[in-house]
C-alpha cells in the first residue's frame, strides 16, 4: 500500500468552517482562546463563550 489519501473523490472544494456569531454581542467568532484555566473567550470581541463554540 502506498500513500492513499484524498484525491479519489469528487474533487469538491474542502468546506471552510463558518464562522458562528457570539452568543454575547452577535460578533462572527473565528477563533476561540483560553486565556484562564476557567473560562474560554471569543475573538476578536472577547466575550466569555464556551470552549465548544466552535465545534
Ligand atoms: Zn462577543
């Protein structure tokens, strides 16, 4: 066997993962950061959100 990985499909673009807005201020989140053990914020905006926004 030899390297098999994707390139045998249909050959669609890989979907982009949309950003989901702020459950706090609407604001798309593109990324979610631990700045705390405890908490979990938002970027850019910077509210707290849950680790698992964006999953
Ligand atoms: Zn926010």
């Amino acid at each position: 066997m030899t390297g098999v990985e994707s390139g045998d499909g249909a050959g669609g673009p890989p979907p982009e993962p949309e950003p989901r807005p702020c459950p706090h201020c609407g604001v798309p989140v593109t990324a979610v950061i631990q700045l705390v053990p405890t908490a979990h914020h938002a970027y850019p905006c910077g509210c707290v959100v849950p680790a698992d926004l964006l999953e």
